[in-house]
C-alpha cells in the first residue's frame, strides 16, 4: 500500500488543501512583495487546490513555476485593485 503525499484528499484527484496551504506559502516568498501581483489565495483547478496568484496584467507577470510540490499555480489578470472609495493615484 502507497503512502499519499501530505494534504492530498486520497480520492484520486489531485492536492488537498493542506498542501495547497503549504505551497501557497512558498509562492508568497516567491512574489508576495512584487508591485504586479494584487494578491496570493487558493482556488479549485478542476477537483483539485491550487495556488491562484491575482495580477494586474496577466501579460506582465512575475516569473512562476506551473506547480509547487504538485500544486498547480494558476496566474488571473484581474485588473489594479484599490480599496471602495480610494482612487490608486
């Protein structure tokens, strides 16, 4: 009988949660403090978790890896985000 990788949902599709959580933590340190990158969250690919990194443009974006430790990382465009009410002057 084969072991599972931590955080994997043992149903056959892909990384759990926990493993996400982990793998998110590592693509913080990767590009947490990169000015093009609005924000760092988990997200469902298919049945699986995944790493989803929010930047301004999805055609300039920090260099990232297409998984961490079996976690997919999944790139958005969404825009420049700025608080209700403040203009990002």
């Amino acid at each position: 009988m084969s072991q599972l990788p931590l955080g994997t949902s043992g149903s056959g599709t892909g990384p759990g949660r926990d493993a996400a959580r982990a793998a998110k933590v590592h693509v913080q340190g990767l590009v947490g403090g990169d000015p093009r990158v609005n924000g760092i969250g988990l997200t469902h690919a298919g049945q699986a978790w995944a790493v989803k990194v929010n930047v301004v443009d999805e055609q300039d974006y920090p260099e990232l890896p297409e998984d961490v430790d079996g976690v997919p990382v999944v790139v958005r465009g969404v825009g420049r985000i700025s608080a209700f009410g403040v203009s990002a002057g």
